[in-house]
C-alpha cells in the first residue's frame, strides 16, 4: 500500500507540541516507541470531491526490532521495513531509506511552526485539541503538510498516529481501530501485520506475480490473486519462501483468505545475497516465481 505505513511514521512525531509540552514529560507519549508496539488501522480509498468509497480494509503494523544501519545510527524496524530514529540531542526525526537517511520532521517545533521535510515540502502544526478513543479522552495533535494535495496527520496522547487523510486527485484514509503499547491494549484489533487487500479486483484463477523491486534489498512486495470459485481443498492458501537449494527459507501465509487480490511484504534482513524463490500453493494450484536479493 505504497509504504503507507513509512509515510504514518515519518509524520508520527508531529511538530505541535505548544509551549507547554516538552520532550521529557507530554510530548514523548504522543509517538510510542518501542519495540513490540502494534496499531491496527481501517484503511478507506475513495474519489474525490464526492467522496465514494471504493476499496477498504483493515491492517496492522508493527516495530519489530533495533536495527543498526552503514551510516552508524540504529532505527526502529517497523514489519513493513519502514525505519526511524529521533536524534536524541535535536529532537529531529528521521525515516531511513536507500542510501541515505531523510528528516521528517522536528519535536521542537511550536504551533504554527513551518518544518521542511525532506525533498523541501512544508508541514504546518495546525491546533491541538481532544479525542475520544477507548472511552478516554486524550489530546490529539494535527501536523497539516502540504505536497502537490493536501495531508492530515492527527496523534492522539499515548497512542500514535490516530488519524491520516490524504488528498491529491482521489483521497485515502487511515483510522485507529486500536493499538498495543507497552504491553497494554487499546482498543479493537483487526486484519493482519504484513498482508493487506491492494484492490477490489478479483482474479478468474490464483495468480502470482512478480515481486517488485526485484532484484531488492532488503524488502520487496509479493502480490499474489484468490479467486472467487475457490476450488475445493484450496481454502487455505500459502505463501512460502525457498533458497536456492529449495530448502524452505520462511512461510509469509498460511491461513484461509477471502476473494481478492493481496500483498505482502517480505523482508531478508538477515539472509545472504542470493536467488530465492517463492511460491503460491492452494490445493492443487502451485506458482513458482524466482526473485534477487543483492545487497
């Protein structure tokens, strides 16, 4: 889903915090992070002006672990690859990607401050005000960026990101359902970490196809198709990973799906350089597709 959730994190840490937040007490609770966090959004595409909805879909994501990356810094991992740090001495956030690190924003800019984000674009902090989520209320901060549409990022005190809507052309938009932080949760879990409905498309047959990027380093997408007349004995469908020697590497999917089309992302942090391949088994339907990872 375009790295939808890349873009969540680069803009986690709003620049509105007023005056009266500081880095050591309010402000560090409105972006949770550690490793083992979760959120779980609902996802909605819809046309723009009228608003018509169609494709939409609940998804979870993840901080999985504490990376070190070539530029000497370390990052949380999130389970879509995504990777940030906060620069403990600016208080500057940074998402990491492919061959350098970007700043996304700052948490000691003030309510009408202006910060430039990577390639330049200017995000406003709006206002403060309350939301109601799991019966408490909370503060919620809005960071309103302004690209070639308009974006909307609100953080809600203690949870995240609470709210996201974009508009450029058509619209999207990512709700809170709930969260896992600290240990503790918030709110209704839905969908699943890693693999997400990409369309409303649904294919005569299974289909694969091919991962892209390929050849990737250290994340690609692995989209794959599940037909409506399911045949029998291939309700549940698998989505395995193998290395050269056709020695199972990991299994992404192994669980029963509804008709669609869908996308998972695999990440090969922790393998060699190499050709593996994957494949897409249900009943008696098997695809085989071969992918790179150079690094």
């Amino acid at each position: 889903m375009k790295k939808l959730f890349f873009s969540f994190v680069l803009f986690f840490i709003s620049s509105g915090f007023t005056n009266i937040f500081t880095w050591d007490t309010t402000a560090a609770k409105f972006y949770p992070l550690a490793v083992g966090n979760l959120w779980s959004y609902h996802h909605t595409d819809y046309n723009w002006p009228n608003c018509s909805i169609y494709n939409s879909y609940n998804y979870q994501v993840r901080i999985d672990s504490l990376v070190l990356r070539p530029n000497g810094k370390k990052y949380y991992k999130f389970s879509d690859g995504s990777l940030v740090r906060i620069d403990s001495a600016t208080m500057n956030v940074y998402g990491y990607g492919v061959p350098y690190e970007c700043l996304t924003d700052s948490l000691l800019a003030r309510k009408n401050d202006t910060v430039r984000i990577c390639q330049n674009w200017p995000g406003v902090i709006t206002d403060t005000a309350h939301v109601m989520f799991a019966g408490t209320d909370r503060r919620r901060l809005r960071l309103r960026e302004f690209f070639i549409g308009e974006f909307y990022h609100d953080l809600a005190e203690g949870l995240g990101l609470y709210y996201k809507r974009t508009c450029e052309g058509s619209g999207t938009r990512d709700t809170l359902n709930g969260c896992i932080i600290n240990g503790i949760q918030y709110g209704i879990l839905l969908g699943t970490i890693g693999i997400k409905p990409v369309s409303t498309e649904i294919p005569a047959d299974f289909k694969l196809y091919q991962n892209y990027p390929n050849p990737f380093n250290p994340t690609t997408k692995l989209r794959f198709g599940v037909p409506s007349s399911v045949r029998r004995g291939a309700g549940v469908v698998l989505l395995v990973i193998y290395d050269i020697l056709c020695r199972e590497v990991r299994t992404l999917i192994n669980k029963v799906l509804q008709p669609g089309t869908y996308e998972v992302t695999f990440d090969g942090e922790n393998l060699p350089s190499g050709v593996y391949y994957y494949s897409l088994i249900a009943g008696s339907y098997k695809e085989t597709k071969k992918m790179v990872l150079l690094r």
